[in-house]
C-alpha cells in the first residue's frame, strides 16, 4: 500500500472511475462495492459493473458479501481469476436486504459461521483475504474482539473496524475503543474506520487506536482529495492547501466523461448526478446548480453544464477551508 488512508467500499459509490480518482489523490487502497457471492446473479448488469477492475492499479481488492462458505470461497476464487490481488469480505453491511439473509453484519451473531466462511475462503484463495466488520451486532454484544481472534486463526490478514454495531446504523458517533483494544490484543494489522472527515481527525484515529490504517467512505464523497490532506498532514504536520476552483472543474469534467463511459450514456448521466450533488456542496452555489444539472439527461448537456459553471468562476480561487 502506498498509503495508510483507504478508500472504503461504498454500493453505488465505489465504482472504478471513483476508485480510480481517489488512488490519484492518495488512497492507498480503494476496496470495490461488495458482490454477492451468488454467482448466478454476476450476469446482472449492476454485478458486471462492479466485478469491472480492468486496468486499475493495485493491490485490486475485490469484496464479497453471502453467508454460505463453500459459495463465498467459490466467488473469491472466480475473483481471483479475474484479476483479484486481495478478497475481503463483507460482515459489515447493515442493509436489510443484505442481513436478511443472514450476510453482511448479521453474520457476527454467529461466530461458528464467521469461522466457517473465514476457514473456507481463506483455504480456496492464495491471495490475501481481509475482513471489514463493525463493532458487533448491537452495543450490548460488542464482540469486535472476538471477531477478529477468530479472524486471526483463520488466516486474515488485515481486519477493517467501523467503529459502530449494526444496531448503531449510522446514528451517533462511531466510537474508536473497541477498535483500539482490538489493535492491542491481535496481531493482525487493524484499519479503523468510521467518522473519520478530516485530516486532524485522521491522525487522532491513528494514535488513539494505534491501527496500521485508516478508511474513508462518506467524507470522501465528492471530495476525493481528502486522501492527498491526510497523507500530507501525517507526513508533515501541516495542512495542505485545498485544491483551486480550477483543478476541481478538471477533476469533475473527467470524472463525469468517466462515469457516461464506463455505465453508457443512460447509466452513466444518472449516477453523475449524484456525484455532481456531492461536488456541488463544496463550491460555490450559482443559480440552482444542483436542481437545473438533475434534471439533464444528455452527457453532452451535463458537460456543457460543467463548462459553463466553472466559466463563470474564479478558477484561481481555492475552495473553502
Ligand atoms: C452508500 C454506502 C454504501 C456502503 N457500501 C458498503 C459496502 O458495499 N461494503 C462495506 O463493507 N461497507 C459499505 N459501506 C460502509 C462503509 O464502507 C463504511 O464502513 C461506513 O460508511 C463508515 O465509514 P465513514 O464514516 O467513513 O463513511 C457503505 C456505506 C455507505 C454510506
């Protein structure tokens, strides 16, 4: 890793034109959305998307989410084969459609299946294979630590905690204790994650916990040079300059041309909307931005839009602080 701040896996967010913008501005790692281990639904147009790393630079980790062992292991295998460097899996994720199937954080209710998927994917793959959890099921089981000791027998290599239980959702703050006891009594490398929106807040998860990493998801929404500000912060002290006006209208132009060449036109002007939504809350407001770009529905006129916005705007100013 060329950097201990990860981009972490978000559905609908991470995909590769996003993994691939914040490697440049300093991830270390940018983790894929999660794929249901179910191959049989990897023809679905949203699977093959997702499945899509071709060209990216490593270490490519791939991650999936099910609950049966033999299938996890079979879908990390047939990642691998397709280019994986590292499988993570998914006991993390409070969906319901993801939990109601007993996948994703629902499985830290039941350690012996833990260990059975762990043993299972582990032994089927000869790359490595992580595991991202939240702190346990619900604050009155809180079994992060127990977790990640059965993680460690299984042969995981590294451990990623979000520091809330599924019950938490994302309600309040994500707490950072668990996570640094984890870190004391495993011998496996701890990514802390959860909450973490600024460099300062960065480093003080580092030293609080004592992780060997950290992993952004939402503060990296529409902001992916958060990677370059933490880096620069932990290696100097000092913050970076936030990016011009003018280097975030290139970024977002690229971005967008990405997003409608990789999804097609159709796919690809939906979900640059919601990219372009984030962006837009850290510029500048002219006019009604936001309204008037939703309702494009040409990749011609959403980057006209693009044009003309950043046309009409200093681009040697830098953005807010
Ligand atoms: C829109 C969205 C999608 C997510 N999808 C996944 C996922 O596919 N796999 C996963 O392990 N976690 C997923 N997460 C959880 C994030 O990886 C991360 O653990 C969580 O957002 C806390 O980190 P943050 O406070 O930095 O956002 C998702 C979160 C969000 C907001």
């Amino acid at each position: 890793m060329t950097s201990p701040t990860l981009l972490a896996p978000m559905a609908g967010v991470t995909d590769r034109p996003y993994r691939t913008l914040c490697r440049r501005y300093g991830a270390g790692m940018a983790v894929s959305e999660m794929v249901t281990s179910d191959q049989s639904l990897w023809n679905s147009r949203k699977s093959l998307h997702r499945l899509d790393h071709s060209g990216e630079t490593g270490p490519r980790s791939i991650q999936i989410a099910g609950s049966d062992p033999q299938m996890m292991a079979a879908a990390a295998q047939a990642n691998v084969e397709n280019g994986a460097q590292i499988i993570d899996i998914n006991m993390g994720c409070p969906a319901k459609k993801v939990c109601n199937k007993a996948a994703g954080s629902a499985l830290l209710r039941n350690e012996k299946q833990v260990a059975e998927i762990l043993e299972a994917v582990v032994r089927a793959v000869s790359v490595p294979v992580t595991l991202k959890i939240r702190t346990g099921w619900c604050p009155d089981t809180r079994n992060a630590l127990r977790i990640a000791h059965i993680a460690e027998q299984s042969g995981i290599q590294a451990l990623t905690v979000h520091g809330r239980t599924r019950a938490c959702r994302y309600n309040g703050d994500a707490e950072y204790d668990t996570i640094a006891e984890v870190v004391q009594q495993c011998r496996i490398p701890v990514i802390a994650n959860g909450d973490i929106t600024s460099a300062e807040k960065g480093l003080a998860v580092l030293q609080h916990t004592g992780a060997a990493a950290i992993m952004i998801g939402r503060a990296a929404q529409g902001a992916p040079w958060i990677f370059s500000e933490i880096n620069h912060f932990l290696e100097t002290g000092e913050q970076l300059a936030k990016p011009t006006i003018a280097e975030v209208g290139s970024l977002i132009d690229e971005h967008i041309r990405n997003l409608h060449s990789f999804y097609g036109d159709f796919l690809g002007v939906r979900i640059a909307r919601k990219h372009m939504g984030w962006y837009l809350q850290y510029l500048p407001q002219v006019g009604a931005g936001k309204k008037v770009f939703n309702q494009l529905e040409q990749t011609s006129d959403q980057l006209n839009f693009i044009r003309l916005y950043f046309q009409s705007l200093d681009g040697n100013l830098r953005l807010a602080a």
